[in-house]
C-alpha cells in the first residue's frame, strides 16, 4: 500500500482498489490494463495532493466501485430464482477471478434460457474454487486472471452439472487464480477438458496407478476390472484421451474382430493438463 495515502479515506481506497484490480503501484504512469481510465487521474493526485481534496477524491473514486458492484448484482438478481444473497455472492466471486466487476455481467453468464441452470452451476463452481483456494491458504492473496483464460473456464464449467467435472473445472480455475500455478493453465487444456466425458477424467487420472510395462509404457488390460467398467466403455474414452492428444497407446492383436488397448502412456499434453487440474 502507497506511503502517499492519507487518511482512513485514502487507505480504504488503495484497498479496495487492491481487492478489485490488483496490487495499487507506487508510482504514477505504471497502472495495470485491468485499471479503469477514471483511476489515472487519481494516481496522479496522490502524489500532488493533500489532506481534505485528496480524501474527497477518494471518497468519490470508492462510491463509483460500489456503484458498480451494485449494478453487477442488479443485473444477476433480474432473472428469477436468485436470490439477493446469491448474486452478491456471485458478484463478489467475479471481483476475485477478474480483479473487477466485468462491464457484462449477464455476459458472462449467458443470455438464454438456460441462464438459471448456469447460475447454480457458476454457484457451485465458486463454492468449490473457494474451498480449494482457502485450503491452500491463498484465499486472500490469489492473482487477476486474464479474460483470455477466466472467460473459457467460465464458459466451459457454468454449463456442466456432471460433479466430476464440476470439481475439475474448479482445480483448473483455482490454479489460474494461484499465482505459483498459473502459468500451467493453458488454452489448449481448457479446450480438452470441454470435450472430457467423467468417465475420460477417472481413465485419465487412472492411468499413472497401472502397473508398469515396457520402456515407461502401462499394462492396460487391468484397468476395466479396477474401475468397474466395461471394456467398450474404457476403451471409447481411451480413443477420445488419444484423440484429443492426451495419451499414446499400442493396441493388442486383433481379438472378435476388436484391437483392444494393451499398452498406454501420457503425451507430454496429457501431462501437462493433469498438472493444470492438480488439486
């Protein structure tokens, strides 16, 4: 927080504006994009001004952030079904993920009408991200995630009411809001899990538990019995792993007219995407 603040005013400003865009810089001309343009004047002043002007600015500065927090819940509170408390809550999730109330809150959450299905999802997604952020310890210390990355998740997790991907989509926002675990989260890998089934997640997770084989690969053939699967089921969501790149296999001699997987292993994607959703 600045030495330049002054006053109970001036330090519940820099606050808020830490809370909402990221940390307040010290020095005048080096704000984040995720600033608005109204806070440039201000970063100026509070290197020329004093006392009683300065305090009134920020008073001012302070209202306009409100003003838009209570629009943004407003907005969400417009469509039946939710109620005040849960678009504060949802309102309040959004300042954490985009270090600011997004100008099209309705937006993000979708235009049609399945808009109410999405605000439980995008409820449960913030219960979920929350509890994983408080247990790491970083609740109050996580990092503005770009729209580029936030807005996909989003996307992706506000529409999908299956609880395993519920939690995974969780992991995966959770570390893009932990500034040690951001850099792993990555468009491709948002785009795989959009198309993963539950079952293609548990296979995915499963396969580091097979028994070793030859030259880094695992014995595959076990893997419908530990899961309780059939075969067609495993091996449909081995294709979609292989097909969306996230494993390499070698199939078995040609048995009732089916090659059954015999060998399977990670590609370097499938790798890196179990680190983006690690817990």
């Amino acid at each position: 927080m600045s030495k330049n603040f002054s006053g109970v005013a001036g330090s519940a400003f820099s606050f808020q504006l830490d809370h909402l865009y990221g940390k307040f810089p010290k020095e005048p001309g080096t704000l984040p994009l995720s600033y608005p343009c109204w806070v440039v004047p201000l970063q100026a002043l509070m290197h020329l001004a004093s006392g009683g002007v300065y305090r009134w600015y920020c008073v001012r500065a302070q209202k306009m952030i409100e003003d838009e927090k209570v629009k943004a819940v407003q907005e969400i509170a417009k469509f039946g079904r939710v109620t005040l408390e849960t678009a504060q809550k949802l309102c309040s999730f959004l300042v954490h993920i985009f270090g600011t109330v997004p100008e099209d809150v309705i937006g993000v959450l979708g235009g049609d009408w399945l808009r109410h299905v999405r605000i439980r999802n995008f409820a449960k997604l913030s219960q979920l991200t929350e509890e994983i952020l408080r247990e790491r310890g970083i609740l109050e210390s996580t990092e503005a995630v770009s729209p580029s990355i936030a807005l996909p998740i989003l996307e992706g997790a506000q529409a999908e009411t299956r609880e395993e991907l519920q939690e995974l989509w969780a992991r995966l926002l959770a570390n893009a809001m932990d500034p040690e675990r951001s850099d792993s989260v990555r468009l491709e890998i948002i785009s795989a899990i959009k198309e993963f089934n539950p079952l293609d997640a548990l296979v995915l997770k499963s396969i580091e538990d097979l028994p070793e084989g030859p030259e880094g690969w695992k014995h595959a053939e076990e893997l419908p019995s530990v899961l309780g699967y059939s075969i067609d089921e495993i091996e449909v969501s081995y294709q979609n792993l292989e097909r969306l790149t996230c494993i390499n296999r070698e199939r078995a001699a040609p048995e009732a007219g089916r090659r059954k997987t015999a060998l399977v292993g990670y590609s370097f994607f499938g790798r890196e995407l179990l680190r983006a959703c690690k817990p």
